[in-house]
C-alpha cells in the first residue's frame, strides 16, 4: 500500500483541498480508490450546516496538525 492510499493521507489532503476551495467529489477526485474512512470525510463535509462542516474539519485539521507536530519533536 502507497502512502496516497493510506486513510491520513487522504483526508488531510481533502482537508487542505477543503481549505483551498475545493468541494463534493473534487476533494477525492486524484484518489483512484479513495479509502472509505475519507469518503466519510468527504460526507461529512459536504453536511448542509457551517457548524457540522466546520467541526469536521477542525477535527481532522488538528489530526494533521498534531502529526506534524510529533515529526518536528523526533
């Protein structure tokens, strides 16, 4: 299995792509087989309220940040 394929890698970038504007099915859209925990992901930000939205994505938001964090530590 690629990193790309991995479950963080995906829904950090669909994170990010959220970020940068992209939305629905282009947030997965360069995954061949998107894992089913960041088609989740991807649901999840597609949720009709800001305030289900918005925590979705904080919480992956600080996932990724918390990683990244434990990298620059090592």
């Amino acid at each position: 299995m690629s990193q790309f394929d991995r479950r963080d890698f995906q829904c950090a970038f669909a994170a990010l792509s959220y970020l940068a504007g992209r939305r629905d099915d282009e947030l997965l859209e360069p995954f061949a087989a998107p894992h089913l925990e960041a088609r989740a992901f991807q649901s999840r930000l597609a949720q009709p309220e800001r305030e289900r939205r918005a925590e979705a994505l904080a919480r992956e938001l600080a996932r990724l940040a918390s990683a990244l964090e434990a990298r620059a530590i090592r």
